[in-house]
C-alpha cells in the first residue's frame, strides 16, 4: 500500500500541473475601454437580446437569467458565439480579457 505522502502526491499532481491563473478583473481593463465596452454591451448586445437585456431575438442576459452562469463560461459564448443561432463570435474584435469584463458588468446587479 502506497504511503500517505505518496498518495498526496498522486491526488494533487493534476492540481499542481495546471497553471494558476486568476482571472481578469473589471478593473484589468484601461477604464477608457471599459467605458467602450459597456457602449458595446448597449448597443450591439442590445440589439438581439433587448436594449434591458430581458431579451429579444436573443435570451435574457439580466443578472438572474444568468445566475448559474460564471464568467469564464459567459466570455467563452461571447467569444466563440454559438454555432447554429443568431449569436456570432466577437473574437475578432475583443480579446479574452475584455469579453471576461463584459461577462462579469453582465453578472453584476447594474440599473437597467
């Protein structure tokens, strides 16, 4: 039977061969851009799922609607879109940390 260290070692090799990385923050992004980026979100985000985020052509995007959501998950749908609707891929125009801003100003309780 393996020892206790062993087995340590066994369970938290996936753990320590991936890298930390945390997330970026809203305020990882210059606010100028940021400022842009919530335009964006009016704007062009609005014009599918409803200038309230309550929906439209596109569902609901109100920070209960995406309750169970999470912002790595959010940011991969806005850069990727899904295949087969009306939601297109924004990748070419927004880096990973910008759609993960968006994610989180969607996720949190804004005044709409």
């Amino acid at each position: 039977m393996p020892s206790p260290l062993a087995l340590l070692i066994l369970l938290a090799a996936p753990a320590l061969a991936a890298p930390v990385l945390a997330p970026p923050a809203l305020a990882d992004v210059a606010p100028d851009r940021a400022a842009r980026l919530e335009h964006l979100v009016v704007q062009d985000c609005g014009s599918c799922h409803g200038l309230t985020m309550k929906g439209g052509l596109g569902s609901p995007l109100t920070p209960e609607a995406l309750a169970h959501a999470t912002p790595e998950g959010l940011a991969g749908i806005i850069l990727d879109g899904i295949p087969g609707t009306a939601m297109p891929p924004w990748r070419p125009l927004i880096s990973q940390a910008e759609a993960i801003w968006i994610a989180r100003y969607l996720l949190k309780d804004q005044d709409r």
